[in-house]
C-alpha cells in the first residue's frame, strides 16, 4: 500500500522543475535573474532529494549542496573554470536523479500517481540533464553551437535558456534548425543522443 507522504514526493518535484522552466524567461530580463534562477534551482534539487528513497538521499543532498556551492560561485565569479565545475556537478546530479528515479518507475509494481508523475519528471530531469551537457561543450569550445539568436558570452541564465530550449526540440525532436551543433564536439554528442 502506497503511504500518503509517497503519493505527494514525485509532484513536488515536479511542480518544481516546471515552476523552474516558467520562471526563467521572466527572470532572465531582471538585473538579479541569476540570483532568482539559483534559488529556484535549489528549490528542484531540495525537491528531488526529497523525491528519493531514504537509502539514496544522503548521497543527493551532498551532491546538491556541491552543486548549488558550485552554481553560487560562478554566479559570483563569472570564471570559465567555474562554469565547468558547476555544469558538471549539475549534470551528475541530475544525472543521478534521473537514472534513480527511473529505477522507481520501471520497479515491477502496480503503477501509482506517484510512478506517472515520477516518469514524467524523468523526462524533464533528461531533458534537463542535456541542457547542462550542451552548455558544458559550449564552455570546453566557444562557438560548439550556431544559434540564429545569439546570446553574449557573459548572459548565463541566457544561455542556459538557449540550451534548454535546443535540448527539449531535439528531445521532442521538432528541430526546428535555429540552433546547429557547430564543432566536432557537439555534433558527436548530438549524435550520440538521437
């Protein structure tokens, strides 16, 4: 039997992943929209360590608090290193929350609210994961992807915006071809992922 707490910890993660997609193109115009991102992000990872078994959540939290550490300082220091630290910890934490709860999706019981809520939010967490993995090539090689609109180098929430949104048209593969893989790099990656 399926405890009340249970039915309510994969929709909290993802009201919170959506309130995240909403929020950031009203708070990519604001002077402190990075700060306001952060904290909605934080909110996400809180959410999906929450949203895990007690077994695997220590294991989330500190990799959470890595993340949100790593995410805070390339805010504050605008640093090349510090972009590819935090673009990696992310992805490996997103990463990781993704690869856990599909486990609980595809776990051979009968399926719930909470299962369908749960692969719903897998499917964002992917998405999510590769926005992370295109804005980490992009920082390893400038100029990895060509994009009609293009964003300056030091805008990161629009960015990461850019890359969200090439991640989920290449996810729901509409691709509409304002955004190309450019370098070697991206194009293998891009490859890799259809």
């Amino acid at each position: 039997m399926v405890k009340p707490k249970e039915h309510w910890r994969h929709l909290a993660l993802l009201i919170s992943i959506l309130f995240l997609f909403l929020v950031t193109p009203l708070a990519a115009g604001v002077r402190q929209g990075a700060l306001i991102l952060n904290v909605i992000a934080a909110t996400v990872l809180i959410a999906g360590s929450y949203a895990l078994f007690e077994r695997k959540r220590l294991f989330a939290v500190a990799l959470s608090a890595i993340s949100i550490i790593a995410t805070w300082v390339l805010v504050a220091s605008r640093q090349h290193w510090a972009a590819l630290l935090s673009h990696s910890f992310i992805i490996l934490l997103i990463a990781f929350f993704s690869v856990t709860i599909l486990g609980y999706v595809l776990r051979s019981s009968r399926v719930t609210a909470d299962k369908i809520f749960a692969a719903i939010c897998v499917y964002m967490l992917i998405g999510y994961t590769w926005t992370f993995t295109y804005a980490l090539i992009d920082e390893l090689q400038p100029g990895s992807f060509f994009a009609l609109s293009a964003t300056a180098a030091d805008d990161y929430v629009g960015r990461v915006m850019q890359f969200r949104y090439f991640s989920f048209i290449t996810l729901t593969t509409v691709g509409y071809g304002d955004i190309l893989p450019h370098s070697p790099a991206a194009r293998t990656w891009l490859s890799s992922r259809q």
